[in-house]
C-alpha cells in the first residue's frame, strides 16, 4: 500500500473554512479513484491544523518531513499586511515558506496555493509570487471557490501522479501546425 501525505492550510473563517472542508470532500473522491489504482491500494491522508491540536512546532514538522503535497488555500480579503505583522512566524504563509523552502531542500512537499482573489485584488500579492518562483511552481487563482475546486482536481490529479509507481508520464501535446484563421483547400 502507498500512502500519501496532504497537508491542507489556510484561512479559519467561516467561507475558507467551507472550502477546506470541499477540498478534503475531493480528496476522498481521488482517493475512491486511485483504490486499486494498477492493482495497488494508494491511500491519501489528509491533515491540518486540528490533527495536531494547534500545536504548531509539530504541523510545522509535519511539513517538513512527512508531508507529500502540501495545499495552501488564501482567500484575498484575509491577505493583508496587518495579518502578517500580527502572525509573523505562524500563520498560512509561514507554513507556505516552510513548505517551500523545505521542496527545495528535500524534494517534497509538492505545493499548491490556491488563492481566491476579490474585486480590489486580481491575483496573489507578491509575497505569495515570490515564494513560488523560487520553487518553480504557479498558482491556483479564481474568483469562486467552486471554480479553484474543480482547477485543484485537475493539478492534484497530475501531481498525485508522481507519487505513483510506474505512472506513465503525463503526456505532452504537440503543438498543433494550424493556427485560428488557416483555410483549409
């Protein structure tokens, strides 16, 4: 059996709170999908900050040592500077750096943000941009939660991928030789 690790991070407030709740609700469909997956039982195991009993020293060491992927849900309106002078060290974002540095020291977590953006901001602030960068990876941005849910389905899809063995690599698509507008004769 193979078990792979989730870490769900991200905003307690009531709306983020839901959302969370959807993502591990997709989580288990994945993880009916992949039960049996090339006659292997593949297990996912996801965890947050309740699972430790908020003790942060030990999901903090979680991240960085256990966890496979690691998903970060922000919500744009909880993003502001005066959250991140209050929660310096502790907080989404710290445990998002934790995750990042640690992919890049060790190979793992994978990460994946999910940032749902509002009317005055469009996109994931700079901080967050940063972060991924160094990483080499990208986020996950939309207006709805519904929307980033089903955008998460897919990438998770492709990142449980590598965690599988013998999973045939992801296929590349050609690029097509006609562009819109070519007639065909």
């Amino acid at each position: 059996m193979y078990g792979i690790k989730v870490f769900l991070a991200g905003s307690t407030k009531e709306n983020a709170q839901r959302n969370r709740n959807n993502i591990r609700i997709l989580l288990s469909r994945l993880q009916n999908r992949l039960w049996g997956f090339k006659k292997e039982q593949i297990a996912l195991y996801v965890h947050d900050y309740k699972d430790f009993e908020s003790r942060q020293a030990e999901y903090n060491n979680f991240i960085q040592s256990q966890s496979d992927i690691f998903i970060a849900l922000v919500d744009a309106k909880y993003d502001t500077k005066e959250l991140i002078e209050k929660e310096e060290g502790k907080g989404t974002y710290a445990e998002f750096q934790l995750a990042c540095r640690s992919f890049i020291e060790n190979g793992k977590p994978e990460v994946i943000l999910l940032y749902k953006t509002d009317k005055e901001r469009k996109r994931p602030s700079k901080r967050w941009l940063t972060e991924l960068e160094r990483i080499g990876k990208y986020a996950i941005h939309d207006t709805k939660y519904h929307l980033l849910n089903s955008r998460l389905e897919n990438e998770l899809s492709t990142t449980i991928c590598k965690f599988l063995p013998d999973a045939p690599e992801p296929t590349q698509v050609t690029p097509s030789q006609y562009k819109i507008g070519d007639v065909y004769e």
